[in-house]
C-alpha cells in the first residue's frame, strides 16, 4: 500500500488506544532487567579489577546484550499480535528465549557486524571528519536495509537468519525513506523522554515499536482490512 508515515503512526494510535498497559509493561520489563542483571557487574568495575575479573565483565556484558536482544524480540511479537488484533500478553515479552533464540541471536550479530564493519573508516581514520560521516550514512543504510530481518524471523519459524537479512534488503527497496522519516518524526517525543527523565518512555516506545510494526505489515502487504 505504501501508507504514509502520517497514517502508518495513525493506525498505531488507534491500536494502542485502550491497549497501553500490557506493551507498557513489557518495555519496562525487557529495560529493567538487563539492568538488574547487569548491576552486580557494574559494581565490580568501580575501582581497578584484576585483568581476570575485567575479562568477566566484558563477557558479562557481551551476554547481558544478547539478554536484550533476545527479549526484544519478545517486544516485536507482541506489538505483531496487537497491529494483527490478536491476543497479547505480558508474558510474551519472553518469546524469543521459547523459540529457537538462536535464530535471533545471529541476525542480531550479523547485523551489529555489518554495523560496525560500515564504521571501521571513522574507527580507522578518526581525523578525518569526512570519513566519519560518510561512515554514519552507511551505518544508517545498513540499519535501513536490515531493519525488518527480526520481523521476518518472526513470521517464518523455518527462516535462516542469513535469509532474512537477504529478504529484508529485497523488500526495503523504495522503503527506506519511509522508515528513515519515521524515526525522525519521533525525535520531538524523544527529546521529551529525556526531559522527562525517561518516564515519557512508557507512552512513547510502545507508539514507536507499534508504528514500526504497522510500517513492516504494510510493506509485506498485511495490514488487515479491519484497520485500513
């Protein structure tokens, strides 16, 4: 259909209307508990540790980050559910630990390589000021291209993850303008979250995470008739 981003965030309100309290409570749940397990880890680090200790840390880290990619896949299937006018839960926020994580885990990897393959010019030639936006434009693309690959996961338990990724660019083509104008019409209500000390977040990322999820059934051509 290629709605635009005016209607895509429309349809979101529409569905969050009534509907706040569980997407609500899954955001606070996927933040707060990386956070709790990440603590004891951060108390260890406020002086100088032993190289031993400093090396669990980082490792601690490095899972704690798939501890949050994995539940925010959780997060996706319950705004899916909601844009799809199915039943949702709290506890679907755990989804992706109950369904081949590993699927997600690798996606999300890939995608944090090609990020970060797409900065080594900034990383590589700091100075140089150029580099570093031309290394930010290809950061963005990057994220542009794959940003439906968790999506697509999601809807086709058989899917590989390279798959996705490669399914993701095809179906993004003359889309990522669209997405890349959504996420600049939230920066208004970010700048707000921040100023709120982040208790905006509870109302704003649920409209995003919700926006997106209608931006991702219109570009597969599944935005149900009852909501068009």
């Amino acid at each position: 259909m290629n709605l635009p981003c005016k209607e895509l965030k429309r349809i979101a309100r529409d569905n969050l209307n009534g509907n706040y309290k569980i997407p609500m409570g899954a955001f606070l749940a996927a933040t707060l508990i990386p956070l709790a397990v990440e603590l004891p880890f951060s108390m260890l680090q406020k002086d100088a540790q032993p190289l031993p200790v400093t090396i669990m840390f980082y490792v601690a880290e490095f899972l704690i980050t798939l501890l949050s990619m994995v539940l925010s896949v959780g997060i996706l299937q319950l705004h899916l559910s909601l844009a799809r006018k199915k039943e949702m839960t709290l506890g679907m926020v755990f989804y992706g630990f109950k369904n081949h994580p590993d699927r997600y885990i690798i996606a999300g990897l890939l995608l944090i390589i090609a990020t970060l393959i797409s900065c080594i010019p900034v990383i590589t030639i700091a100075v140089l000021v150029i580099l570093g936006i031309v290394s930010t434009i290809l950061a963005v693309f990057v994220q542009m291209w794959y940003a439906l690959a968790l999506y697509l996961l999601l809807d086709h338990p058989q899917m590989k993850a390279r798959e996705s990724l490669k399914i993701s660019r095809q179906i993004m083509k003359g889309n990522k303008g669209r997405l890349f104008y959504i996420y600049l019409s939230f920066i208004g209500l970010q700048i707000l979250c921040l100023l709120s000390l982040g208790i905006g977040s509870l109302w704003v990322y649920p409209y995003q995470s919700q926006t997106l999820v209608i931006f991702y059934l219109d570009v597969v051509g599944e935005i149900p008739s009852n909501i068009s």
